[in-house]
C-alpha cells in the first residue's frame, strides 16, 4: 500500500477532526468512444483476450490461453499480450487507439501490484513490468493507449449496458474484479481489490494463496470457488488438474444437465446474494439492484 501503490511510506495518524485532509477523489470518464478502429484486451490469470473494433462493429475476437502468474521473464509478458494485439490489428486497415485491462492496480498505465507478475522478480519488476505498457505504446507508435483495473472496465460495461450510473462491476475469472462508475458516470481512483476484502469472517475461513488473506472474495468468487466445491458437490477430478480445466470440466457438466455442477453454481449465486447486501454498505449501487430485481 505504501512504497508500491503510492510511491511512499505508508503513516497512519492521529489527529484532531479539525486537523483532518479534506476529502479528494477523481472520476475519469474513460471509455464509451466506439469510433474508428480500435481494439481492445484483457489479461486474466488464464487466458487473454483481444478484439477489434470497426465503428464500433466487432470484426475479431479471440481468446488465448497463457500463464503469466508463473512466468518469472517480463519478456513472455511483453510478448504475449503484443501477439494478441498484432493478430486484432490484422482485421483492420488501421488502429487509431488501444484499450486494456488486467488485475493489479494501475496508476497512469504504471503497473503498481498485480498478481499477473508475482513471479517476476522485484527488481525486473520495476525495470520491465512497471512500464510495460508505456512500452507497448511506443511499439505502437505513441498511439492512444490505457489500461485500467479490470473491474474498473467491468462495471464501465455495465454502465454502458444499462444506460445508467452508478453501477458496482464485478467479474468472476481467475480471480474476483470490480468497479465503479459513479453517479457522474466516470471511473475512479479507488482501489477496489475486493478479491482480498473479506465476504467471510469466519475465524478458519479458507486463506488466499497470494495474499494470505482469510474468507476474501477471491475464495468465493473465482474459480478457486469452484475447485473447492467439487467435493462437497460430489465431483472428483484430478488434483492436479489446471483450475481453469477444472472449471471447464464443470461448465460442460452443467451444460449437459448434471445436477451436482447445478449445485456448484446454486451455492455461489448464495454466495454472492449474501455479499452484494454487504458490499452495499461500502458502495452506492442503486443502479445494479434495479437491474437485478
């Protein structure tokens, strides 16, 4: 929080109410520009994805299965999410501007913290990942070029979607994302990693491999969620199975009909049921109850 987010030590203080920093906050209103040609991408723990964009017409999109979690080298980074995008610009006669999201923290496109590159050691981290994708952009020629948070992205769509603000976007992948978009209808500066804030508290509650966290999101939400559930549900898969291979496996499961995949599903809608009530006490999501009502 303090030397990689912000730059600085990281103080708590005391002090008298009158003494206190005046409250700023920022909204951006990034986005909602379907215009000429643009492609767009997002890093998950599994898989990337890349489409273009003609006039806001899809002409490509794909899907690419990778691994950065485990991937020490910033090059593999570097060149995986530049195939992706040359394989998008193949479809189009140009590209005017290029958007991202990936999870971590992202602060003017300077990656911070993200678990995409926990392998990477932390003094290539801050001579290669941290300004990787300044130099993505200058690859591209200095084009228009952000990344943001992607549940920042997540709740953009949604707003885009629904025609309405404010909305909370979350997004179960290998991980849990989310965002907001304001009444103002921008994206904030907020760091909404409710993948480690806690939905259980109870005292033996699972702990996240990364963070060490206990009974945060990421437990509830993502497919670790589902890996842990394949037991109670009756499942037995192979414990070395890759966890998105475990989560395919169950989707196709579900797709065919079988009721102990149904379960898997029944139990994280509870989950998230019980969770939205609380992540309403910390963000105005009016918008997303008219939606699921």
């Amino acid at each position: 929080m303090g030397e990689r987010v912000y730059g600085k030590p990281f103080e708590i203080r005391v002090v008298a109410f009158d003494r206190a920093p005046e409250e700023r906050e920022a909204a951006a209103r990034l986005g909602r520009h379907l215009d000429g040609y643009r492609i767009g991408f997002d890093l998950g723990g599994s898989d990337r994805k890349c489409a273009a964009v003609a006039d806001g017409q899809v002409v490509f999109s794909e899907e690419v299965p990778w691994s950065p979690g485990a991937q020490a080298d910033p090059q593999y980074h570097f060149d995986g999410i530049q195939d992706s995008l040359k394989r998008a610009a193949a479809a189009l006669p140009r590209v005017d501007a290029i958007g991202g999201s990936a999870a971590g923290v992202y602060v003017n496109n300077e990656v911070r913290v993200g678990s995409l590159y926990r392998s990477v050691p932390r003094e290539l981290f801050d001579t290669r990942i941290r300004r990787l994708f300044f130099d993505l952009r200058a690859a591209w020629g200095g084009i228009p070029f952000e990344v943001v948070n992607d549940g920042e992205v997540t709740a953009l769509a949604g707003s885009m979607s629904l025609g309405d603000h404010p909305v909370l976007g979350i997004a179960m992948g290998s991980s849990l994302a989310a965002g907001f978009v304001t009444h103002t209808g921008g994206i904030t500066t907020w760091l909404n990693e409710l993948a480690f804030a806690p939905v259980d508290y109870r005292d033996d509650a699972p702990a996240d491999e990364w963070s060490g966290d206990r009974g945060v999101g990421v437990q509830y939400f993502s497919q670790q969620a589902v890996a842990r559930l394949l037991a109670p549900a009756g499942i037995d898969l192979p414990a070395e199975m890759p966890l998105p291979e475990k989560l395919e496996r169950v989707q196709k499961m579900k797709a065919a009909g079988d009721l102990r995949a149904r379960d898997i599903y029944i139990t994280i809608g509870a989950y998230l049921g019980y969770t939205i009530a609380h992540y309403a006490d910390f963000y105005d999501c009016a918008t997303w109850w008219r939606w699921g009502e």
